[in-house]
C-alpha cells in the first residue's frame, strides 16, 4: 500500500452515482473515504461475498456480504436539479473555498 494521500472532493454523506463498471446506473451514499486508495465505499455498491472462518464476531463463520470500495474516477455527485452525475469545483469567497456542481454552479450542502 503506498503512502501516497489523493486529494478527494466527495465526503462522507454525499449522494453519488455510478458512471461506469458493474454498477453503472446505481446510487447510493458514501459510508467511507479512503484517499491513500484513491477510493470510497459506497452503501450498495461493489457489494462481494466473503468466506469467514468461526470467530467471536461470526460465531458459526460462512459467507458474508462485504462492501468493497470502489475508485473515485468511477463516480459522480449526484446532481438533484438536473437529476445526474456531476462533477465538482471549488469557488473561492471570503469565508473560503466552496464546493459547487460543476454543470449548474450550485452549491453543494
């Protein structure tokens, strides 16, 4: 794993969808930011199936669904307006940068 921390513009909460792969189409929210993977997990996406021995947690053991994380390049925010993926920007004003969709220059809250 390398040490390496990419910059990421979606957070934890943001509503995303899927621009292409397996999951193309889908939305969902983002549970989890994982920027020295250049990834985040996504409620319902990328979602395998694991094999767990017995343990304290799994007493019995068997399969589980995982989610997995899934790479930035793949998503888009969720755009409400114009109900589609967009992508962000950030604008600069006096209390700082704000994060703004890129297709209709709103505000992201």
């Amino acid at each position: 794993m390398s040490d390496h921390r990419y910059k990421i513009r979606l957070k934890k909460g943001d509503q995303v969808v899927v621009r292409s792969g397996k999951y193309k189409g889908k939305t969902g929210k983002i549970t989890a930011t994982h920027p020295s993977l250049n990834a985040v997990t996504v409620d319902g996406i990328n979602v395998v199936k694991h094999h767990v021995k017995p343990n304290k947690e799994y007493p019995q053991g068997g399969i589980i669904d995982e989610t997995k994380p899934i790479n930035v390049s793949k998503l888009g925010i969720y755009e409400p307006t114009l109900k589609k993926a967009s992508r962000i920007k950030y604008v600069l004003n006096e209390d700082g940068k704000t994060r703004v969709f890129s297709a209709s220059n709103k505000e992201i809250k």
